[in-house]
C-alpha cells in the first residue's frame, strides 16, 4: 500500500476539517534538564507559534518506558519538564499542556494500531537502530514506540508536526500508518505533515561542532542549560571553540563558528549576514563576549519564571490535570471511533 507524499496536497484529509484552525502536536521525554539546544531546536518555536495555531504540548513520559527508567526520578523530572515549559512561554490559555500517561486513551490507541503496523515498518526505523545497536536486550518499547509515538499525533487530527530532520522518518511512519487505517476502516485521520525549521533544529555543542548539543555528551563545557547562572554561561561560551584565522565570517569550513553565529542569530532575531557585518573587524573576543550577554539577556527570565513556578509546583500539576481533561476530550472520542469501525466492542 502506497501512502501519500509528505507535501500537502491541500485536501482535508492533510488539512483537518476544512477551515479549522490549523492543530500543531509536538512532545518532548522528561530527560532532565533542558539546555540551549532544546530551546533553539523546539521549545522557542512552540513558543512564538502559539497564537498561529491551535496547540497541543505533551510530557511523553511513556516514551521514557522505552529505556530503563528510576521511578522516582521520571516523575520529578516530568514535573520539571512542564514546568520549564511553562517557565519558557508556554501559555496554558492558548495551548492544551498535559503529561501523556494521565491521557491513556494513548496507550490503547497504540494497540489499535499496532494491528495496522507492519514488522517490518518498525525494524527498519533508523532510531531503533541507532539505540538498540543490533543488541538482543533492548525492551519491546523501543522496538514499538514509533506506533505510540503516531498515536499521540493521529488522536488529535494533527495537521503539523515541529520535529527535526532525525524524526521525519518518523512523521513518514504516522503517515503510513494512518493511511492504512483509512483506507482499511474509513477516513479517520487527519495526516500530518513535519514542520521542520531551517535554522536552529540542529545546535551543536560549544566543544564540538561537529556533534549536536546534548546532555549526553559528558562534558560540561558542551552545552548550557536554561537553569545556568549568567556567569556559568559567560564562562562557557568564552570557552566555546572557533575555528582558524580571526574574521566573524562563516563558512563551509568553520562549522563552530557557523554553529555560534546561528545562536547569535536565533537570540537576537538578527539574520546572520546582519551579526557578521556587525562584527566586521572586530574578532572572535569581542563576538563571543556580546554573544554571551544575548544568551543571558535571553535565559535569565526564564531561569528566574523557573524559581517562581518550582515555588508553587501545586499549581504546574493543576495546569497539567486541566490539560489532561481537554486533551481527553479530544482523544477519547477519537479513540471510540477507532474502536467502532475496528468491530469492537457489541
């Protein structure tokens, strides 16, 4: 069965119910804490989109399943997550927030589709390979998590998708998979399409720009967290890596420079050619010490909403319970009609 291209083709199945507002859906796993990267990369643009679009943001905390969890810590840390969300912009009154296990209509629907799934489909998903590293002892989660991962996108007649150009495959599965669901038991699905940013999807890290930003990378001076205080970060961007010569000028072959100019410009709202003219003559010192004050500049009132919100963190949980009601609402009466053209239920 051959599924649609991934460009729309502006009919209502890729659209949604002709002439609603546009439904975004993008989830983020409570992995600890976020840094620059997961800013520039998702958060900012979930951020500035909200009044764009009708949104729906999601601590997809039965993703985290898929690998060995500590009890304890995934639920501190999916509390953290949403509240950084909302720390960051996130605006409760224009943007349903939930946590995805406190909606189980997802882990049902996964089921559902995993009857639609073809073994094959998932074998062949370059994350699973990447992570599981052709190892016997990797959980099943891992292996079906693409299914659950559609899911929460397919339930919510989802139209466009904020990921990365590493999850596209993905959006290409939910696709596929819900095309075969149409076609098999009738039109049920709205088909997303991926939403994929040509600047900030990829931040590399201060210490490697040949390697994308991340908490894994073990090193400290690799990264900056949202939490850090303006002197951390002064000290790690002055010790971020440039390339040969001197000139603020990117290039092909300077790709940290490249990778600094990019933050400068995200930060600022300053295009790249803008920043370079700006620092024409001037240097890496001077560029990296401004550079260092956008970022502050940009993260202290984010770390400072932080401390406000980890104050009352009764308040982040009622947040995420209302969202959890209206995502049901949404969900459930997809899941029914999933359920009912599937014969179940007499």
């Amino acid at each position: 069965m051959v599924a649609p291209t991934i460009q729309s083709t502006g009919t209502a199945t890729d659209t949604g119910t002709t002439g609603r507002r546009q439904r975004v859906f993008s989830g983020m796993q409570p992995s600890g804490n976020l840094h620059l990267g997961n800013y520039l990369g998702a958060l900012r643009n979930w951020v500035t989109q909200q009044e764009a679009y009708t949104n729906v943001f999601c601590v997809v905390d039965l993703h985290a399943l898929s690998l060995p969890t500590d009890p304890v810590e995934l639920r501190a840390n999916t509390l953290e997550l949403a509240t950084t969300f909302l720390a960051a912009g996130i605006d409760p009154a224009q943007t349903i927030l939930f946590v995805q296990s406190d909606v189980r209509e997802h882990s049902e629907a996964q089921w559902l589709m995993s009857s639609v799934t073809q073994f094959g489909e998932l074998r062949r998903m370059t994350q699973f390979k990447d992570k599981s590293d052709g190892r016997d002892d990797v959980s099943a989660a891992l292996f079906t998590y693409p299914i659950l991962q559609a899911c929460d996108i397919l339930l919510y007649d989802t139209d466009l998708v904020p990921v990365g150009e590493d999850q596209k495959q993905h959006i290409e599965l939910t696709r596929d998979i819900g095309h075969r669901f149409n076609t098999r038991y009738g039109e049920t699905f709205v088909l997303p399409r991926p939403d994929i940013k040509p600047e900030g999807a990829r931040i590399m890290a201060l210490d490697n720009p040949l390697k994308k930003m991340s908490k894994s990378s073990g090193t400290a001076n690799s990264l900056i967290y949202l939490v850090d205080e303006p002197d951390a970060i002064r000290r790690k961007v002055r010790r971020a890596v440039t390339d040969s010569g001197s000139e603020v000028r990117g290039g092909t072959d300077k790709p940290a420079l490249n990778n600094l100019l990019t933050i400068y410009s995200l930060l600022s709202g300053r295009s790249v050619a803008q920043v370079e003219q700006d620092y024409e003559g001037k240097g890496y010192g001077a560029f990296k010490g401004d550079l260092a004050e956008v970022v502050v500049e940009k993260l202290t009132p984010i770390r400072e909403r932080l401390e406000t919100l980890n104050a009352d963190p009764d308040e982040v949980r009622r947040i995420l319970h209302d969202g959890a009601d209206r995502a049901r609402a949404i969900a459930g009466p997809k899941l029914d009609q999933m359920r009912d053209r599937m014969g179940l239920g007499i």
